[in-house]
C-alpha cells in the first residue's frame, strides 16, 4: 500500500483515538471550553475515518485562533464610578502600578483610552466616557465610540444606575453586543454600614438593598437586569468571581483562553479555571504532536529550550514569575528566597538533579502511555512529552499559585514561630 492510501485509511486505533478525544473534551464546562462543539464535532469526526491530515489542519488553524483571538472591554460611566479602578482590577494592576489608569480624574473630552494588558497584549480595555457627560442619543455614542469594536460592554455605577445607563444598555442590545452592569466600591458601602450600625448590621441585607437600588430605574426600560456588586480592591470577594464566570459562558470559544489568562489568580476558582484551559491547549498541541508523527513527519525543537520556555510562560500566566514574586515578597516583607522556598516551580529546571529527576518522570510516563495505548500514536515520542511534561509543569505551578493565595497566614505563621 502506498503512502497516499495508506493516509487516507482509518488507522488500527482511529476509533479509540476519537473517542478519548471526544472523552477528553467532554469533561470540560461550557465557562473554560476553548473550542466550541463545532470544532470538537469537525476533529472528531476525522479522528474517526482516519483523516489524520485533515484533522491536523483544524487543530493548527484553531490552536492559531486561540493565541491570537484580540479581546476589546469596552468599560464606561459616570466619573467617579470607579471605572478606572475596575480596569485596573481586571488587568490586575494596583492604582501606583505602571500603565495604571489614572483614578479620580474628571473627564473633559468624548475621547476613548484603551489600556493593554500588562501580560497579554491582545487584550484591550476601553475606557469609555460616560453618556451621561455628553448630548448625545445612546445610539449616536455608541457609533461615534465605535461600538463594533468590542467584545462586550460594562457600565459602572458607584451608586445607583440611572435612565441613561438603561438607555444606552437598550442601545447596545440593538447591536447584538452583551453588556453587564457592575455596582463598584460595595466594601465602602459596607465598612460604612458596620462602623454606623455595629449592633444590626448584616451585610447580606446590605448587599440586597443595593442590588435592588440598581435595578430600580433599569427595570422600567429592560426586564431582569443582571448586576454584579464588585470590590475594586478585593477581586476575590462579592459578584467579581461570578461576573467573570458570566463573561466566559458568553464569550466565544476561541476567545475564552486568552481572556481566562488575563485573570487575576486570586481566587482557586480562577486557578482552576486556567488550569483547564491550558490543558485543553496541551491536549491539542500533543495531539497535533502525534498525528504529524504518525503521518510521519519529521522535524525536532530542542528539548530542554522549550521545557524552559513552557515552564517561564506557566509561571507568567500564574504570576509567579520573578517579578511578580518579588513584588509579592516585597508586599509580605521577606525576601524572595524566603518566598521561593515554599514553592517548587522556579526550581525545576534549576539544578542538575531536577533535570534527572524529570527524566525519570518523562521514562515513567512514556511506559504508562505505551502499555495504555498502543499503536502509532503511542510509538510517537512526541505526543508523550508533550502532554504529561507539560502537565506536570502546569500541575507544579497550580499547585503553587493556591499555596501562595494563603501567602499572608503561611508568612504571619512563620514570624510568630521564629
């Protein structure tokens, strides 16, 4: 048989091979899916005739889209709403940081400001001025702001929403864009509550009297408005974790990634969240690995290069990077030694006897994958190093980053102790 036959043929395992696949994929939820169904049914069904090249052009073509996919947050309101701040919050970007948004500036132009993304330049947040600053119909704002541009919109209130805010809401729905409304500086509201009421104050009370204050005038113009009371400074607490589940359930599949990463890792949920979504792109590109071996193909990255290169941008989209660590160890008042003394992602490439160490991980999972498996897929050593080296890269760091959000207990522990 030839090898043009041969490529169009199932391969022995092809069935096997698309129903872990399909298994894989499966386990996911719909908020950190990377690929929509579509694109799962298109490889799937290749996977299972054996059309090994057809399927590796879809998983080239959407692994592309997934690391390229720009993102535009459009972020408006009223001066004062703490919109400046909430974009510094999604870039997780402290007031004094670099490139911050300027906070508590009066606006006196129609003019938009975008703001990148320190880590992951596809990712742009507009901040827009609000409507209530200027003449003009919520129809005519969004065109001369160029609401075709975004991905969705937030408009911020400090207090509550007004008509306008309803209105412009209204407007961009016309447009098939979604929008959110966000109620900003809620633990003001409520630190204020508990020094003025310490005797009767309960903050979940507190919590739906504001929420029904917003939606108030929103619910003359739009039935069952979604708002979501957030903490500038706290991005762990109050609506913040569930606002950015909505957005990723709403958000297209290729671009749930990249807006996942830009997260901030405060909270398990959002480690968890990015963990799943690197594993889908590990997945892809191992199996992309092994197919283009199987096919054959030829062609080798040096190894130790991209392990290195894995494990820097792991560490990145964790922030556990160096200089993300030596601000935390600044904040924490120990030194970054200390710091990294209680994790084990910076050390693992770092010295001769964890480079052994990681072999012998690497050997012992290419048995498990050739006993488990079988058939070409298996024999291609690509597709073994590239899906568990990589995963115990990721686990390595996800471990970290949830030890490291009980940073401040962990250090306060260890003083006491001393």
């Amino acid at each position: 048989m030839n090898q043009s036959s041969s490529s169009r043929s199932p391969a022995p395992n092809a069935h096997d091979l698309a129903f872990k696949f399909e298994k894989f994929f499966k386990a996911f939820k719909l908020e950190s899916k990377i690929l929509s169904q579509e694109t799962i049914n298109l490889i799937h069904s290749c996977l299972v005739i054996g059309n090994l090249q057809t399927a590796v052009c879809i998983i080239t073509e959407a692994l592309r889209e997934i690391e390229n996919a720009p993102l535009s947050i459009a972020v408006t309101g009223e001066t004062g709403s703490g919109k400046s701040s909430f974009i510094n919050a999604l870039r997780g970007i402290g007031h004094e940081g670099e490139g911050a948004a300027p906070t508590g500036v009066v606006e006196t132009t129609m003019e938009r400001i975008p703001y990148k993304h320190p880590k992951f330049p596809n990712v742009t947040l507009w901040d827009l001025p609000g409507i209530g600053s200027t003449t003009f119909t919520p129809e005519i704002y969004l065109k001369k702001l160029n609401f075709g541009e975004y991905d969705f919109f937030i408009i911020t209130s400090d207090t509550r929403f007004r008509e306008n805010d309803a209105q412009l809401a209204k407007a961009i729905g016309k447009t098939g864009k979604n929008f959110y409304f966000v109620r900003t500086k809620v633990d003001s509201d409520i630190l204020n509550e508990r020094r003025s009421k310490p005797q009767t104050f309960d903050q979940e009370r507190i919590l739906q009297m504001i929420r029904k204050s917003c939606q108030g005038k929103l619910q003359e113009v739009m039935s069952h408005p979604r708002v979501f009371l957030v903490s500038n400074i706290d991005v762990s607490d109050y609506d913040f974790p569930n606002l950015e589940m909505t957005l990723l359930r709403e958000l297209p599949a290729q671009k749930r990634h990249i807006f996942m990463l830009s997260l901030p890792s405060v909270t398990e949920a959002a480690i968890d969240l990015k963990r799943d979504s690197l594993k889908q792109k590990v997945w892809l590109e191992a199996l992309k690995s092994g197919l283009l071996a199987t096919i054959p193909f030829v062609g080798v990255i040096s190894d130790l290069e991209k392990l290195e290169e894995t494990l820097t941008l792991y560490r990145s989209y964790f922030g556990l990077d160096d200089a993300s660590l030596e601000t935390m160890a600044n904040d924490l008042h120990v030194s970054v030694e200390k710091l990294k003394s209680h994790i084990q992602s910076p050390h693992l490439l770092s010295v001769e006897k964890e480079k052994d160490s990681l072999m012998k991980k690497l050997l012992k999972c290419i048995k498990m994958v050739l006993s488990a498996m079988g058939g070409p897929l298996a024999t291609g050593l690509y597709f073994t190093k590239t899906f568990y080296l990589q995963n115990y890269f990721l686990d390595t760091v996800v471990s970290d980053a949830k030890a490291l959000l009980k940073k401040e207990e962990l250090f306060t522990e260890n003083t006491s102790l001393s």
